[in-house]
C-alpha cells in the first residue's frame, strides 16, 4: 500500500512538471515568432538554425521595394551560412549589408550571411537585411509573408513573418550593385 502512494506521488509530480513546461513553451513561443526547419540534409541537421522575430516593413502602394529582418540563430556545433531567400511576393530577394564609405552609408548585396556555431546573427536596420524587390502586391500592415531560407548545412527553413511599420529608411543611403 505504501508503495502505490509513493509511485502516485511521483507520477503526480512528473505530470505537474511536464504540464509546468509545456505551458511556458507555448507561452514563449507566442512572445518571439518562430521558425523551424522545414526540410533538411539529415537527421543530425534537424533544427540547428531557427528563426526568431522576423518582420517586414510596410511600404507605401508606390513602392516596388522593402526589406526584411530576423535573429538568425545557429544551434548546432558548427558554422552555417545563409546562401539564399525565396519568397512568392518579391520578383528578386537578395541579401544585403550596409557599410559606411566617405560619410555616406551604401547598401550592397552578399553572397551569404554566416552564423557561427553557437551564435546568433542578426538581420537589421542598418545591417544585414533582405532586400526584396519588385514586389508582386503591397504590403500592408498585418500581413503575413512567407519565405524559404536556404542554409547550407541546415537545408530549408520556412519563415512567416508579420508586416510591420518600420522607422523611416534613411533617404542619404547609396544603393550599390557594383
């Protein structure tokens, strides 16, 4: 007898601490969108990279350009590189980073964005971004656009990320493509 209320005990806390856990999961994951990988080169891949906070920023109807920013988080042991973007509302999506030459910022596209083993590489204003261009429809507040991230080691991963109004681009950015 005393042991059936010892296993019940046990078991009963078991429970308590898995509901416990699972409830605060949920909660995080509705604090910071998330991404997972949707396809992948193998087992040991699987869920290295993830995706945390991504948005776009809304434009006005007149515009065939906008950007778009994410944490770019790399869990596994060793470096990946974000080689590519795809999505159904942009014509061309390129990576791109900004630097500072002669006082004046410029904006140039990437071959790729490393995300070192262990480390989170973020996607900004003023920083590494996504470009997308020609854009197939406006973007509105509180749309939703989808993309497809190529890694390469961690394969494809699929990313929804909400519209959102953005601070001002700065006008005194020089777009460079040479």
């Amino acid at each position: 007898m005393k042991s059936k209320k010892i296993i019940l005990i046990i078991s009963s806390c078991f429970i308590t601490f898995f509901l416990a856990g699972c409830q605060k999961n949920m909660h995080h994951m509705h604090e910071a969108p998330v991404a997972e990988v949707v396809m992948k080169h193998s087992e040991h891949d699987k869920k290295k990279i993830m995706i945390h906070n991504p948005w776009v920023r809304a434009v006005p109807p007149v515009s065939e350009t906008s950007a778009a920013y994410m944490m770019l988080m790399n869990h596994g042991d060793k470096d990946d590189q974000l080689l590519s973007v795809k999505s159904s509302i942009a014509k061309v999506v390129e990576i791109h980073n900004v630097k500072k030459e002669n006082g004046v910022m410029k904006m140039f596209p990437v071959k790729f964005v490393e995300i070192p083993a262990g480390k989170t590489q973020e996607l900004k204003p003023g920083g590494y971004h996504l470009m997308l261009m020609k854009l197939s429809k406006t973007l509105k507040v509180g749309d939703e656009i989808e993309f497809m991230l190529h890694f390469k080691h961690s394969g494809m991963v699929k990313v929804i990320a909400p519209v959102k109004e953005g601070k001002p681009m700065k006008h005194d950015m020089k777009h460079d493509h040479d």
